[in-house]
C-alpha cells in the first residue's frame, strides 16, 4: 500500500466540496430574498449537485468492487451489462408506456432501471458461478449482454415517436439535469446504503483477494459475499442509471488509477473511488453549466476522457 492514504482522503474530500460549492452556486445570485434565485437553488441547482454526487459514487464504488469479485480488472457496470440491463427496461418504459403513466408514477423509471439492473446481476453471477476461473469469460458474457440490448433497443427506435426518439437518445447518452427531489428521495437512500453495505464489507473484500480457500478459512464466505457485493452493485447501478442515464468508463477507469496511487486496501480505496467519481461528475456539470451554447450529454465527455485513458493503460500494460 502506498504512504499516507490518510492524507490523500482528506485531499479528495477537500476538492470535492469545493466542486460541489462552486456547482450548487453556480448560475445565480446570492440574494435568496428573491423568489427566482430560490428556485434556481432548490430546484435545478441542489437536484444537479446531489445527483451528480451520488451517481459518481455509485459507479465508481460499483465498479471497484466487481473488480475484486469477479478478479478481473475490467469488470465495470457498463462493460458486464448491469447498466446496460437497466437501460433497456428503462427504454421500454420511455417508448412503450403511456406517457401519462410515467409523467403521474415519476416512480416508475427507477422501478424499471432496478429490474433491469438485477436482472443483468443476477445473470452475470450465474455465469461467474459456471465459469469459475476464466476471467474473460465474463467480460465477454457482458460485452454480449450489452450488444443485445443495443439491439433491441435499436428496434424500439423503429416503434418511438419523435420526442420519444429524442429523449431517449439524450438520456442513454446520459444528463444529470433529469433527476428532481422527489425521484432522489427514492434512489439517493438506495445508493447511499448499497454504497455502506460495500464499504461494510471492505475488510472481507480485502481477504478475497488470496483466493476462495483462503478466504474461507480466514471466517469468510465467498459465495454469501460476492452475491451481497454484486446486489448491492446492481441496486447502486440501477438507481444512478435512473436518475443520470449510462455512463461510460468512470466504474473502470477511476479504481483503476487509485489503486496506482493508493494500493490495494479497499478500506482506503472504496472511499477515495465514492469521493472521486463524485468530484469528476461535479467537475462535467461545471464544465455543461458553462458550456452555455448546449447541454454536454455526460457520457460523451466521460468517454473522451477515458478512451484514451483506457488505451494508455493498456498500453503501458496495467490492465491483465
């Protein structure tokens, strides 16, 4: 482990409360005696910050966590299909329900993404469980998930109206402009307490890494862990996809350069990804807030960045 983790959480949760004040009073004036400048700060402003916060924890944290599961470097939310599960429910939900059900159940999205999400876990955990010891196994059983959906999801397309079309294009492509308070006072105690069963479980994530025997013999019981951990994922998967939409390369990318910094001690790194997943999704809301000509689909700018980043790793060999 490297020196002074310590110091680097603190470092992290500095920045990103500095990322958060500057997102929540952005784009307005300071006199909250005026009724428009209290509703810029309640109902844009608040609902932005918190929903990106959350959702950068959430894939971060997920991710990370797989990654010591499913002993493969590459497992994210994305690459192995949970967000993938969760967006095609979503995207029939969108395209195929009546538009009034959805506008009067604003419950009925997260739903959805839940179903999706723990349909995708559950699946990819059967196929973990057959295909004990070969790591790309899994990444390809998820890359195949994903290809799917894509599919059925480009066939929905053939039965969407224009303004299903269009929403449902900005959404999987990812905003964190969708979520209000009412839909984040569902899926933010979701995320909040999926993320602390995680964190819970950090020390026995810690002993999964000598093996299964070993860690069996150490009090811990593989399957029971791995089938929490990867529940837990899905629920914090599904309910940041609900409320942000996919977003690509931040549960793959973040765990993987912290633990370059701050070694392999989940009790240190589960922390820094929660903190720094936020800190990079208040970091593109800024970035949106002042890109004043459009509205930056999130994922466009989470894959621009880790595209490259991914190449790099790979190149230099840092992902086996």
């Amino acid at each position: 482990m490297k020196q002074a983790p310590a110091q680097w959480l603190a470092a992290l949760f500095a920045f990103m409360l500095c990322a958060a004040g500057l997102l929540l009073f952005s784009g307005w004036q300071w006199d909250l005696s005026v009724d428009v400048n209290r509703r810029i700060l309640w109902q844009l402003q608040l609902p932005l910050t918190i929903t990106a916060m959350i959702t950068g924890a959430a894939l971060s944290v997920s991710g990370a966590s797989l990654q010591v599961v499913l002993r493969n470097p590459l497992a994210d939310p994305g690459i192995i299909g949970i967000s993938s599960g969760a967006s095609l429910v979503a995207a029939f939900v969108l395209i195929l329900a009546p538009e009034a059900l959805v506008a009067h159940l604003p419950y009925t999205l997260p739903v959805a993404c839940f179903s999706g999400a723990l349909f995708s876990t559950w699946l990819i955990y059967r196929l973990s469980v057959r295909m004990r010891g070969v790591n790309t196994a899994v990444i390809l059983a998820g890359i195949a998930i994903t290809t799917l959906t894509s599919a059925i999801m480009g066939w929905l397309y053939l039965f969407a109206d224009a303004q299903s079309m269009r929403n449902l294009t900005f959404w999987i492509m990812g905003s964190l402009h969708q979520a209000d308070l009412w839909v984040l006072a569902v899926s933010a105690p979701i995320i909040v307490l999926s993320l602390l069963v995680i964190g819970r479980n950090s020390g026995a994530l810690n002993v999964l890494y000598t093996g299964d025997i070993t860690a069996k013999s150490a009090g811990v019981d593989p399957e029971k862990l791995k089938l929490t951990i990867m529940v837990a994922c899905a629920l914090a998967v599904g309910a940041a996809v609900a409320i942000a939409g996919s977003i690509a390369f931040l549960g793959l990318l973040v765990p993987h350069y912290l633990r370059l910094l701050l070694g392999y001690d989940n009790r240190y790194l589960l922390p820094a990804c929660a903190m720094s997943g936020a800190t990079i999704l208040l970091l593109v809301a800024l970035l949106s807030e002042w890109v004043a000509f459009a509205a930056l689909p999130v994922s466009m700018v989470t894959a621009t960045i880790g595209g490259p980043l991914l190449l790099f790793a790979l190149v230099k060999g840092q992902l086996k």
